[in-house]
C-alpha cells in the first residue's frame, strides 16, 4: 500500500485522508497492542475495519519511518499517547505519538523510534521525540513540515 510507493512521502500518503489517518489511529489505541499487529487480526472479521485500520496504521508507520530512516526494516508500531501531550507546541487539533520498532541495515538493531504527529485541516506533520539508532534521522524528512493531503 504505502510502502509500495518509492516517491516523496506526501505522495506516499496521498491517497489518504486526515479523518482516515486519525480513524486508524484511535482505532488501533483501543486495542491491545497484541491486536494492534494486523497479522493477528482475522481477516474474516465481520468489520472490514477491524482488519482494515491495523493494516493502514502500520502503513502509515512504516511511511513515516522511511521518512527518516530510508534503509531501515520496519517491525511493528503502537499509538503510545493519544492525544499527544506536545500537541499544542504545533498549533494541531488532532495528534498521537507513535512508537515504531525497526531495524537499520547498516547498524542492526531492533531500535525504537518516537515521532509525534499533528494534524490540522488537512495537514500533517512530524516530530521526532527520541530514537534509539545510532545512525542520525533524516532531518530533511518532507513530513518535519506542515504537508497537505486531499480531503
């Protein structure tokens, strides 16, 4: 979905909206974070959400990941905070903070990486909170700035 798609990021989200995104999110917050691995949810679910926000959600993270890590191998991610306590900082009206587990091809790993994202109309925007690699993100990630997406 996502990840299949090599251009900037924006692009790699264009097909999504902000209501989607956040739709995702809150729904992956609700679960355990046992469920929240779209592998481990049915896909003969009764609700196509149920198996289809896992799988958005993970795109989205594995999106914003090789945004800042082009090379790394994306494991898993949960919604550790929503709404985001920094979400003020940036002037939103919808935010999470997600925590993804990846591997760097050139350093290993597993490390983890905290990025805070902010929504407002229909922009979105990242914040990198903490990362455990030993390799520097990238600082001219296109999501670091306000980036609009089509309602």
């Amino acid at each position: 979905m996502l990840a299949a798609l090599s251009r900037s990021a924006s692009a790699q989200l264009e097909f999504l909206t902000v209501k989607e995104i956040f739709q995702a999110i809150r729904f992956v917050a609700a679960q355990s974070e046992a469920s929240a691995n779209h592998s481990t949810v049915s896909p003969f679910a009764p609700d196509s959400s149920e198996t289809r926000m896992p799988e958005t959600f993970a795109d989205l993270a594995q999106t914003i990941l090789h945004c800042y890590h082009g090379t790394a191998r994306y494991e898993t991610a949960v919604v550790a905070q929503t709404p985001w306590d920094r979400e003020g900082r940036y002037g939103g009206d919808n935010s999470a903070l997600i925590r993804i587990r990846y591997y760097e091809s050139g350093s290993g790993g597993p490390y983890e990486i905290d990025v805070g994202l902010v929504s407002r109309q229909d922009q979105i925007r990242t914040a990198v909170v903490s990362d455990g690699s030993p390799e520097r993100w990238n600082t001219g990630c296109r999501l670091e700035h306000w980036t609009g997406l089509e309602p």
